[in-house]
C-alpha cells in the first residue's frame, strides 16, 4: 500500500467512522463529567459498535480493520474526550496479544478490560522495573510499575520485564501483585504495580525477540492512536476556543475582531495541520510490522509540540475563564498534557530522535573516510 | 582535500518513498538519470552551497529539460505540458531539489504561462508559449510597487486607452530578474471603477520598449536580483491586454492560485537537512564534535520533525486538489510552516559557523584555501541563504498576510 491509498478511507472505515461521529456527538461535556473515568455502559456501547475488536481478524470476531481506521476512530474520541481505557485496552493490549495468537475474545466482547504495564502507555519504550526468575513450575515476578491505565474496572494485565524480553498475562486478583490507585491529571484511574508474584509457566507469553516483537507492536499501535487521540483534542480545543473569542466581546466588539488574537488562531491552524499529517504518518508506518521508531519519534516530537502549543493558546484566548474549571477547555488541556507524558514528551522524543541522527551522523563519516 | 560535498553511499528514505509503486520508481528512475547529466557538478555545487544559479546556469538547464519536454510538466498536454500526474509531478520537483538544479523559474512556467493559455488570445499564445516552453524567454513579475505591498489593489500605475495602444506611467518593485528578463507581465490601473479592484487590468510587454527603466536594488545579502522598475510614456501595443480589460485582478488571483505547488521548498529543506548532518562531521571548529553535541542535535530533530510534518501536509492537501476540505487554507499553513522551517534551517546553518560566519566573499574564502574547502564548502553560501531567506516570510503574501487569510476561515468576526 502507498502512502496515497492510505489516506483514501475503505467504505467499511467510513462506515464506522461516521457512526462514531454520530454516537460521540451524543454524549456532552456534562455526561463526560459525570462519568469520574470510566463508564461502564460507553464501554458496552463500544463494544456493541465493534471498536474493541477493530484490529482483530474478522475470523476471531474482529472488524480486521487497519491502523488508518483506528486513527480515525482515535480522533474522535479525542474529539469527545472519552476517558475510558481504549488505548491500553483494545489497541495495545488487544494488538499485542493478537499478535501473539492469544485469546482476545472477552476483551473484544467488552467483558474484560486489560492494561498493560511496563509499555503501551506510555509509549516511548519499555517503563518497568520489573525482573522474573525462575520458579517451581513457573515465574516469580518483582519489582514495580509505575504508570499503569488500571482501574477498579480492569481484570487482566500484560506485563513486560525491564528489558522488554518477556511477557506475561496476569488476572488482577493474582495473589501478590499490590494495585495502588491514583487519578491521572485528565481524571482517568491510573495505578502503580508491585509485584511479588508467582505466576504459573503458561502466564508467561512470549521470550527474546518474540517479546521483543509484540512489545514494538503494541508501542507502535499506541503512538498511533495516541497522536489521533492528541489531533482530535487539539482539533476540539481549537474549535471551542474560535467559539469563546467570536462570541466573548471587550472594548465593544468581540475578541475576534482584534488581530492580535486573530493572528494566534491562525498558528493554532498550522499547528494542527501538522498533527493530522503527523497522525496519518504514524498510521501509515504502524501498517506494516516493520520498525517505525525512527518516524515514530519525529511523529511524537511533533505532536507533543502541537499539543503544547494548542493547550497554552487556547487557555490564553479563553481568558480568565480559561483558568476555571468549569469551561471545557481547561478539561482538553488536561487531556493534552497526559497524552504528552504518555508520548514521552516533546523533549523525550527529540533526545530519542538525536540519538539516532548522531549514529547516522556516524555512519556518514565512516563511509566518507 | 576532504570530501564534504560528495553524496554518501547512505542515503536516506525520504518521503516520497511513502508514495511510491513500480510505475513511480521506475519513473523517478528516469528522472534521475536525466538530472544527473543535466546538471553540471560545478552548478550543483554552487546551487548546493546557498548561491542562487547565474543566468546561463539556469538557460542552460532549460534547454535540457526542453529537450526532454520536460519544461512545464503542469501545463495541459495541448499547450505543451507532459501530461504527468500530480504525483508524478511531486517526484519530479523532488528529483529537481535533489540534484540541486537550478530550478525553473516560476514567472513564464508557472506565472504567466497559465493565464495565457487560459485567458489569452491565441495570437498571444503562438507568440509568448513557444519561448517559455523553450526556456529561452525570461519573464519578470510587475505586481508591487512602493506604495503597494501587500495591499496590492492600492497600485497606481496607469496604463491609459489611447485607441489602438495604451499609455503606460508608474514604478514597479521588488522585480526579481527584471535585469536579464526579456519580457514582463504586469496588473495596471485602466479605469476608475468602484471597487479598486475593479479598474486593474493585465498586461505582458517586451523589456527592450522604449520608456522603461530599470535599476537594481541591491539586497541585504549584497547580491542583485530585485529591481526597481520605471514606466514613462510606454506604449504598450493593444494586443498586449491579457483576457479583458478590467479583469487583471481576477487573473493575478488565478495566478497566485497556480502558484501553490512550489511554495514549500521541501525538497531543498531536506537537502539542508542533509547538509547540516555533513557538517556535523566535519571538523570546521577545531575541537568542536557536533555529532556529540546534544542542542545541536536536538534543534536538527526538532527542526526535521517539522520537515516531515510539512513533507506529509503537502501530500495531503495536494492530493485532496482545489475543492478538498483544506483548499482554502492549505497554501497559508504550508507557507507560514514552509518559512519558518527554511529560516530555520538557515539560523541552524549559521549558529554552527562560529566565528566564520563573519567572514564574506571571495577573498575570505581563498583566504582559508589550506583549510581543506571547508569554509568554502560551507560558510560563503549560506551566509546568501541566511540573508536573503529572510525573504521567505515576506515575499508571495507576508507571514502575517497568511495569518489574516487563515483567521478569515475559521472565526466568523470580521475585523
């Protein structure tokens, strides 16, 4: 596939991708308040709609759809700012496990939520503290994570060691793995893990490259979904912000008559043509199961950029009002600063990118010498 | 003498890659090849460094690519065009920037090409056509004057009705090429309408008329390419209206609009970004690694990131064509976020010179010829590039002309 005929949407992704409109136009600021994080009826809906399984082989009940359609989908959840778990749960670990042949089947139907640690969220490599040894029959894990999208609602996790060579799939009640709640900046359940586990040999899913592997996949499919979910955010921010300053008047005539605010929405456009495009780039290199890092942390970098930039506009533009929480945008700000940390900020992102440019930079003067 | 200049066997997929199948590669196959030979090493080099092609470099170009037909690939294949698609099209300037050509000038190709073939008669269409297809005519652009920059329609050269001629007095500037140019198109006020917009019409004449003068501007980069351009009694024979009388200001938007395409100058950014890592590996400061040098780096990241982000935005609107969701908006955003990555590339150029950046011109360059060409290689050229590129945000619509645009299309208050 060429890069062209990616950004031309099937039918099939137009199809869910308007009902997804449709369904998300449905559900206001106030619902999305009320919900504290997770709303167990939304994610039955999601279900309902297919979303949970739109990586997944038709032949395992999936939709078989592509990371284009899940870009697609991604932006409109940003859009919505829905805070269930869709990253962690149904694009992550339902890619990873996928990709392994695993039994994705309750995470498809919506009867299981899983999240994973150690990678995913964020997605800018492998965040686990995480060492296994060798047990009587099995595995003992130790250590801990971080940051993990677990909430009182989730029933399984996908665990990665340190060194991203093993993974394992555990239920949330395993004896000896400690969940500590605690509330993300956007208002989403986050927790950190501590284990002191002993898991049974078959917990254990993958070793070496082939954890390797599904580890990649999985960060690549989070990257792309999370860059869709930051454009949706921003496209929204940027739409609520053009509203506030048309309508909100001083000195007699509406903010959007002075050029110097006029001039600052025209960057927030620019800012976001290039997370979209920065969104169908990392759609587009997630397609295949090649290595996208290399794009990726441009990708990221950018998008963090975009979101920083949009946020600090769009509060600026708003005004005192900009600063309450009781105007949405402050809500969509929040949303943007964790989908940079989960991206591993700008600064991150370059630091990786700068890292592989001196190794070109290497390369080159071996070759010219 | 160490190679600074030579491509490396490493080279890296750039985003055209992205768009291409069998029947593109073979294509930029063939494009390349041609290229290669067309364009001589020592203008290569030249163009490479940051300095703008001479006359004959940029002659000599157009008469290989005339000869491959390959002069104006986006013209109609009637009027001579090659009937590529737009991405084809896309490769091919791809392919221009990265043989460091010297380009085609964009004032018959691109400019004034179109309007004829569209608006003219076909007496002007036998006369001015064949010379651009040939690259043997240069045109220049007679558009702003000194007291009309960006406010365009505010312009007051006078072009009078004299029945069977018109009478032509004013000034125009910022006439890039004015000085080798052979003929001129340009908008004058015929009649007193209105809309000021109303009174403007088109009009193409030979440089060597009698009555016009040209003296040139000299630019912050030292360098002459921009001129003044004077009017006095100039007759301009009937047929050198374009289309209808009054109607210029309709054709110039209709030729800005043309314009589109060639604005983003990814091509020559990813070179610059390619220049940048060859830098990086030379020893240009004594004991100064900029391999190991994380802002150095660090701003080449962020910089390439944007690159990559304007690389896929150009695809994406060019592809959605002049009715897609972004055709109102796409050529500002790809202009402001094309200026500011080119002026960018330029600073990041310059701030790694150190103290050579002081340096100008030929004697300083043969003044460190033991040095290995490496102040030639670098500092000379983009120090023209650093200059004038900051042109870049000025010329075809100021970066704050394109914000008024795209603040137009998505607030509903007017100013």
């Amino acid at each position: 596939m060429t890069f062209l005929e990616h950004l031309t949407p099937s039918d099939e992704t137009r199809m869910i991708c308007e009902a997804a409109e449709k369904w998300t136009a449905g559900i206001s600021d106030a619902d999305v308040r009320a919900s504290k994080g997770f709303s167990a009826s939304r994610w039955g809906e999601m279900a309902e709609m297919g979303w949970h399984g739109l990586l997944v082989d038709p032949d395992h009940g999936g939709l078989g759809l592509d990371p284009a359609a899940l870009s697609l989908l991604c932006q409109a959840i940003g859009r919505a700012r829905l805070p269930e778990p869709f990253v962690s749960s149904s694009v992550v670990c339902v890619g990873t496990l996928s990709s392994l042949g695993q039994d994705v089947s309750a995470l498809v139907d919506g009867s299981a939520i899983a999240a994973p640690a150690g990678f995913g969220l964020p997605c800018d490599g492998v965040s686990s503290g995480i060492t296994a040894t060798p047990a009587a029959d099995g595995h003992h894990l130790s250590g801990t994570v971080d940051l993990c999208e677990a909430g009182p609602d989730t029933t399984e996790f996908l665990v990665v060691t340190a060194g991203g060579d093993a993974l394992y799939r555990l239920p949330h009640m395993t004896p000896g793995l400690t969940v500590t709640p605690y509330g993300a900046i956007d208002g989403r359940p986050l927790a950190r893990l501590a284990f002191d586990c002993h898991l049974p040999a078959e917990a254990r899913l993958a070793t070496g490259d082939a954890a390797r592997a599904a580890i990649r996949r999985g960060n690549a499919l989070a990257v792309s979904a999370l860059a869709a979910d930051a454009t949706g955010t921003i496209e929204k921010a940027i739409g609520l912000t053009t509203a506030y300053i048309d309508e909100r008047s001083q000195f007699g005539r509406p903010l959007a008559a002075f050029q110097a605010l006029r001039h600052m929405v025209a960057d927030l456009l620019v800012e976001l043509e290039a997370a979209r495009s920065m969104t169908e780039l990392a759609a587009f290199a997630a397609s295949d199961d090649g290595d996208p890092k290399q794009l990726h942390d441009r990708v990221r970098a950018r998008i963090c950029r975009a979101a920083q930039s949009v946020g600090h506009a769009a509060i600026q533009l708003h005004g005192g009002m900009g600063m309450t929480d009781e105007m949405a945008i402050g809500h969509y700000f929040r949303r943007l600063i964790f989908l940079q940390a989960m991206m591993g900020q700008e600064a991150g992102a370059l630091r990786d990118r700068a890292a592989t440019l001196a190794e070109e930079i290497e390369l080159q003067r071996e070759v010219a010498q | 003498m160490q190679d600074t200049n030579s491509q490396t066997p490493y080279e890296e997929r750039d985003h055209i890659d992205l768009l291409l199948d069998d029947d593109l590669r073979a294509f930029r196959r063939d494009v390349r090849a041609y290229l290669r030979d067309a364009v001589p090493e020592e203008t290569r080099n030249r163009i490479d460094r940051g300095y703008a092609p001479t006359k004959s470099e940029i002659a000599d170009f157009l008469a290989k690519l005339a000869a491959r037909g390959w002069t104006a690939p986006a013209w109609p294949v009637e009027y001579g065009g090659t009937g590529w698609t737009q991405l084809q099209r896309m490769v091919f300037s791809s392919e221009l920037a990265r043989n460091a050509a010297p380009g085609i000038p964009p004032f018959g190709v691109s400019m004034i090409g179109p309007v004829l073939y569209t608006f003219g008669t076909q007496a002007q269409k036998d006369k001015y056509l064949p010379g651009i297809l040939s690259g043997e005519d240069f045109w220049c652009q007679g558009f702003s004057e000194p007291g009309s920059g960006s406010d365009l329609a505010s312009l007051r050269t006078k072009a009078e009705d004299k029945g069977g001629h018109y009478l032509l007095n004013g000034q125009k500037i910022w006439t890039s090429k004015a000085h080798y140019a052979d003929r001129i198109f340009l908008l004058a006020r015929t009649d007193e309408a209105p809309r000021r917009q109303g009174g403007i019409s088109m009009f193409v004449l030979d440089m060597d008329t009698p009555g016009i003068v040209v003296k040139p501007i000299v630019a912050i980069d030292m360098n002459h390419s921009l001129n003044e351009v004077f009017f006095e009694d100039v007759k301009i024979p009937a047929d050198g209206l374009v289309g209808e009388r009054g109607k210029g200001w309709d054709y110039a938007k209709f030729l800005l609009g043309n314009e589109r395409t060639g604005i983003t100058n990814v091509g020559r950014c990813r070179r610059q970004v390619e220049r940048l890592k060859r830098l990086a590996r030379t020893d240009l400061i004594p004991g100064v690694d900029l391999s190991k040098d994380s802002a150095f780096l660090r701003d080449l990241a962020r910089v390439e990131a944007d690159l990559t982000a304007l690389e896929i935005s150009e695809i994406r609107i060019l592809s959605q064509g002049k009715n897609g969701p972004s055709a109102m908006t796409g050529p500002s955003v790809l202009k402001l976020a094309s200026a500011q990555i080119q002026q960018t590339l330029a600073e990041l150029i310059v701030s790694t010179l150190g103290h050579y950046a002081a340096g100008r011109g030929a004697e300083f360059i043969e003044a460190f010829d033991d040095l290995g060409g490496l102040p030639t290689d670098f500092v000379d050229g983009a120090l023209n590039e650093y200059l004038f590129g900051r042109s870049v945000s000025i010329y075809g619509g100021t970066n704050q002309i394109q914000r008024d645009i795209l603040a137009r299309a998505a607030l509903e208050t007017r100013p």
